[in-house]
C-alpha cells in the first residue's frame, strides 16, 4: 500500500521539483530552442533585486497568516465538534462531508469535461487543425 503512494510523491513532486532546480541554472530560449548554462548568474540576480526581497517578506507573511488563521479556525471547529453539545452528531457528520462529496463532484466535473460525445476538452484543437465539427 506504501509504494503506490511513494511513487506518486516521487512522479508528481520530486521528479518536477528536481527539473525545476536543474533549469534554474540554465537561461532559457523564449522560443524552446534551446538553454545556455549560467550556474549561480540567475540567483545572483535573484538575491540581488530589491523587487525579489520585498515580494518573498509578502509571500512570507501571507504565508505565515493563512496557516495560522486556518488552523485556529481549524482547532476551533474541532473543539467545538468534540463539545457534547446539542446536535455534536449531526455537526460531526457535516465536518466530514465536504470530504465525502468533493470527489464524486470533481468526477462529474471531470465527465463533463472530457467526455467525447459531448465534452469540451477532447474537441479543443479541432479548430486549430481545420475541423469544424466543433462540439
């Protein structure tokens, strides 16, 4: 059971996560046509705008605020759903349905996008390539 989910963490995290720090070191053609390697020269450049720093302190502040607030809000809910209160059950049993409908729902959301009778997403480059069919 362990080694399905080991390999989606390494497919869909560290495999991009590691080609994300490879092509840091190298100065992409706009076009895809090609990378010249520049090692440190873009992190220097990086560290060196005063753009950057001032960017990273806001997405280090909203960071730190969203975790806090949606945490306390978090313990908050969890405290008042282990209170034996009047109606706890159905109050328990609302808190874990959002877990319960949101996969059934993004599948029927996937349905309608690719399904290819009359979905969206299969027909999309129809007319780009001339087709006019379009769905």
């Amino acid at each position: 059971m362990l080694l399905p989910q080991l390999a989606i963490i390494a497919v869909f995290f560290y495999w991009p996560a590691a080609h994300a720090v490879k092509s840091s070191f190298y100065l992409e053609d706009p076009f895809g046509f090609g990378s010249s390697f520049v090692g440190f020269e873009n992190y220097t450049h990086l560290t060196a705008s005063s753009e950057y720093g001032r960017i990273a302190k806001f997405t280090l502040l909203f960071t730190v605020l969203v975790t806090f607030f949606s945490l306390a809000l978090a313990l908050l809910l969890a405290v008042k759903a282990d209170n034996v209160i009047r109606g706890a059950k159905t109050y328990r049993t609302l808190l874990m349905w959002v877990y319960a409908v949101a996969p059934p729902v993004a599948g029927f959301i996937g349905l309608l996008m690719f399904n290819q009778t009359w979905g969206r997403l299969p027909n999309w480059p129809n007319p780009l390539a001339g087709i006019s069919n379009w769905a």
